[in-house]
C-alpha cells in the first residue's frame, strides 16, 4: 500500500524498459518508423555484434579505462584518507574541500580541464615547457597515445576525494585502542597499516571498489566532451548511444545494451564471489 | 599547506605569550620532521584546487588575451566581458531555468514517494520487505545506458520527447531507489515509543507518517533530497538524448555544446564557457560547503552502510 507508488514507478522507469530492451535486441526495430516494418530476427543483431570490431575496441577502451582510473583512484584516494584521518589542523575544512569536485558535473570538470589540455594556449602544455619536463607542446586529446590518459586524468581527479571519503567513513570505525596497543607493543607505523588497517577496511575497500568499477564500466560524460563519437577512442555507452539516438538503430543499440548489461553483471560476480570467499 | 602550519604556530604563540626557548626549539623541530606531511597536503590541495583557479582565471580574462602565447598565469587586464557574454544569449538562463525545473521536481516527487516507501520498509515486518530492499539497492548501481533505447522509444510514444518532463520522467531511475534507501536508514533508526504512542491516541499508520515520523525524518528528507537534487543537476546522458531543442538544454548539455555568442565555428568560446562554469559551480561548491555534514550523512547511509 504504501510502497506501491515507489514499486509502481521503478517497475516503469527500469523493470519495463529493461524487459522491453531485451526485447527490442531481437528485432530490427529503427526509430524513424515507416524505413522498414519492425519484424523479429532472432539472434541476428548478437551474431554481428560478435563480429563488430567497433564494439570490440569500446570494450577494450571501457575495461583499459576502468582499470587506470579505479586503480589510482583507490591508491590516490587511500593516501588521502589516511593522511586526513590522521589528524591534523584544518582537517574539516580538508573533507568539505573533498566534496567539491564530486558535486560539480562531470561535464563541467571535463571542459575545465579540456581547456587546459589545449595544444596551444593550455596551460599544461605551458607550465611543463616552463618547468622544461617537455620540449614541445603535447596535443594530448587528439594524439591517440595519451588520449586515454587525458581522459583517465580528469576522472581522477573528479572521483578520487569521493573514493577517500567512503575509505575515510571507514577508517574512522576502526578503535583507536588498537594503535595504541600497537605502538605499545611497538609495531611500525607501516606493519600497523598493512596488520591492522587494511584487514578492517576490507568491507569499506571491498564496497568502494564495487561502486566505482560499475560506475567507470558506464562512463559517458567524459569521453563525449572529449572525443564525441571518435571511433578510436569511444566507450560502451557512447556507442550505444550513438547507434540509438544518432543512428536511430533501436534493435541494436538494445543488443549493445544487453552486451553492457552482461559485462557489468559479469564484474559484480567477480567481486561478489570475491567477497565470499574472503569471508570464508 | 604552511600557511595552515604557521597559524597553528602563530595561534599557539598567540595563547601562550610567553615560551621558554626549549620548548620552542621543540616545536620547531617537530614542524621541519613533519614538513613532508606538510608538503603532500599542499600538494594534493594543489591538484584539488588549481583547476578551478583556472576557470576563474579563464573566465576574466580578456578573449584576445586567452588566444596567445606565453599563457598569461594572471590575468593582467581582468574583464566582466565573458560573462556579459554568456547571459547575454538568453541561452545560459534558460538552461539554469530548465534544470532548476527538472532537479527540483524530480526531489520532490522521489521524496514523496520515497519518504512513504521508506517509512513502510524501515518501521514495518512483513512478506518480502528485505526483496524489496535488495531492489532498491541494486537499482542504485543500474547502468542508465542499458535502457536508454527502450526510455527513447517509450518517450516517443508518450510524446514526451524534447520535454522536460521526458527527463522528470527518467531521473526517477535514480533517485527514487536511492532515496528510499537512504531514508529507509533513517526511518530505522527513529525510537519506537513515540510511534507506539501515537497509535494507542488513536492515529491511523498514514497520521502516524504525516504527523509524526515525517517531522522526525527531517534531516534525512534534507540529505535524501540534496542528493538527489545533485544527481539530476548533473545528469548528462539522458539530457542529451531526450532532448534537441536548444531551449529545453539543461546546464550540462548546454556548456557541452555551448557555441558561443559570437558564433565562430572555428575557434571554441573558452572564455566564456568558464564563465559559465564559474556562474554554475559557485553556488555549488557554496551549498558544498554549507551542507557537507548532511551530505556526507546520507553518502555514508548509501554506500558504507550498504
């Protein structure tokens, strides 16, 4: 009764499409109707998505992406929360500051620093000549070889404080006792961290890890103000979305979708058993 | 970050007027060890901040001057022109207009019918309540692009497309499970007495919900609501997709494809985008800062709780 309006909703902004897409994968459906009647074709659209070499170079871009970001930004984001956590003056100013970059769009982040990867008149390209770590001007969006790390930069820098507040929401559980008792005993500083911490930050890393993987595997925002639809350079989502709404392809932008679906749903097995497993 | 470091010192100094020279020394000793503490916290707030010194930057200096070489660090002739500019076009307000529309009604629909899904899981027992819960949880993470073409066509169909309400409509996706979870953790926590009293004066549950746990729920109908607030401010990929309308743009479709007053197809408005950027992340990082410990509350009650 009263969950129903809340269930009634989600039932047909997610349970409905969702069905309604695995549907239209089977079918050769456009969007401008009226081109070709709408008719079933099996498993057509996943037979040429197995061929499709686009869609293979998204999949390599997205998981290359994933990896780069979720890694450094759990590293980056360990280092800071443990250097906030460790107590020193301004630090609630510090973890305001941290909120920042996660409330702004990632849109807006990313032509700030679209801006400053400007071949010519961007400042990173100046400030390195400057300090002579380059010799000459680096196009590092449209030069294929740093294009990925650009990119990865900018989602670091956006998602790493966030990262370090979950770590830090964490590390701030743990009893102090335990240090205590530690440096009575004395132990480093270094075999508290990998003794103590890490072992009982495990379900905060284990839950942060979860929560920024899915969140990079759908990366959008971005690769499209970076790259619009660039075919070297495009994830999962922006080929999809780009077979969709762009080429109005609805039948296989919902088999491109299932594929996304899977390969997400394929990373949130790898972590749970993970998780079980540990736990045993 | 010395500057936090010497007024610490200066502070310390402040209150105990008098030092004997020992301790002093002791103190001084002390900051040099931990200089390279000092040293990662001014970098990372290096990383943190400049940036947004760049925006700044950008958006008060002149076009002329953003256009040439060496890069100018400070702006020597500062100017307003940007951001004359910007609101000039009519285009920049209407975005702002479009999303404030779009993420206000969003909140207010997810929290009316969040509070009331929330106060059913968190305070009563019955058949298929924890199901219900594990739904709400894993449409958290739900890929958005995983249904995008089954939203378009439905849109379409409804006539909803290039409409606000085509992304009131699709901002549900993530903001209802979301704010049912987070106020289902706060409806949780609430004491059961004043419930139980409020039942034995007579009060039917829907009372009871209006009238007594909903005044109760407030912090978390703040928190709830600034995040969702947030998400569909930010929202980028369904904005751009149901969408065509230059003025049916919300604010990040509308500094992604901003072309600029002027209109030259060759050279992009980078003066006036970060103004732009500027005028849209203040009022931002203001509320950021103002409501940190609510939002913080409810990130915690999402994730780390979860």
């Amino acid at each position: 009764m009263m969950l129903a309006p809340a269930l009634a909703v989600v039932a047909l902004v997610a349970i409905y499409p969702l069905g309604q897409t695995i549907y239209q994968s089977f079918t050769n459906q456009q969007f401008l109707a009226g081109i070709e009647p709408t008719r079933f074709v099996g498993l057509d659209n996943y037979r040429d998505l197995l061929h499709d070499t686009v869609f293979r170079d998204a999949v390599v871009v997205t998981v290359k992406f994933t990896v780069v970001t979720v890694l450094f930004e759990f590293v980056l984001g360990m280092i800071i929360a443990l250097v906030v956590n460790s107590g020193f003056r301004g630090r609630g100013v510090m973890r305001a500051v941290m909120l920042v970059p996660w409330a702004i769009p990632t849109v807006i982040s990313a032509q700030m620093w679209k801006w400053m990867y400007d071949d010519v008149f961007g400042v990173l390209n100046d400030g390195l000549t400057r300090l002579h770590i380059i010799d000459e001007p680096v196009a590092w969006i449209s030069q294929p070889s740093t294009a990925l790390w650009a990119v990865a930069a900018v989602d670091i820098w956006k998602t790493t404080p966030f990262v370090a507040l979950l770590l830090l929401a964490g590390l701030q559980v743990i009893p102090g006792e335990l240090y205590e008792a530690a440096d009575v005993d004395g132990v480093s500083k270094w075999h508290q961290f990998w003794r103590i911490t890490l072992p009982l930050l495990k379900p905060a890393i284990l839950v942060t890890l979860i929560f920024r993987t899915l969140d990079a595997l759908r990366v959008f925002d971005i690769f499209y103000v970076f790259f619009g639809s660039r075919v070297d350079t495009q994830t999962m989502a922006i080929y999809d979305q780009n077979t969709i709404v762009s080429i109005g392809d609805v039948g296989y932008g919902a088999a491109i979708s299932v594929a996304i679906f899977l390969i997400i749903g394929m990373f949130v097995v790898i972590y749970v058993t993970f998780m079980r497993v540990e736990q045993q | 970050m010395s500057t936090v470091a010497e007024r610490a010192l200066r502070a310390e100094a402040k209150a105990r007027p008098r030092v004997r020279p020992r301790a002093r020394r002791r103190r001084v000793r002390r900051f040099v060890r931990r200089l390279p503490f000092y040293a990662l916290i001014a970098l990372i707030f290096f990383y943190a901040v400049f940036p947004f010194y760049w925006a700044i930057r950008s958006a008060f200096t002149p076009e002329g001057d953003l256009f040439r070489t060496p890069v100018q660090y400070v702006p020597t002739d500062p100017t307003l022109a940007n951001f004359r500019e910007v609101l000039s076009t009519g285009e920049f307000q209407r975005a702002l207009l479009n999303s404030t529309i779009v993420a206000g009604t969003v909140t207010l629909v997810a929290l009316a019918i969040g509070s009331l899904a929330g106060y059913a899981l968190g305070r009563f027992r019955f058949h298929g309540r924890s199901a219900t819960l594990y739904l709400m949880l894993s449409m958290t993470t739900f890929p958005q692009i995983a249904i995008l073409g089954a939203l378009y066509t439905t849109i379409n169909r409804f006539e909803l497309y290039d409409r606000l309400g085509a992304l009131i409509f699709s901002y549900m996706i993530f903001t209802l499970p979301f704010t049912v979870w987070v106020l289902t953790s706060f409806m949780r926590a609430l004491p059961r007495d004043l419930e139980e009293a409020a039942y034995v004066d007579g009060a039917s549950p829907l009372q009871t919900f209006y009238r007594v746990m909903l005044p109760l729920v407030a912090p978390g109908l703040v928190t709830a609501g600034l995040l969702a607030f947030i998400a569909a401010w930010n929202e980028f990929l369904y904005a751009l997709s149901f969408t065509q309308s230059t003025d049916k743009r919300t604010v990040p479709v509308a500094i992604t494809l901003f072309t600029g007053k002027s209109g030259s197809t060759y050279q992009i408005p980078w003066g006036q985008i970060m103004a732009a950027t500027v005028i849209v992340t203040l009022p931002l990082i203001v509320a950021t800062l103002v409501l940190q410990r609510r939002i913080l509350a409810g990130l915690t009650a999402g994730a780390v709780k979860g």
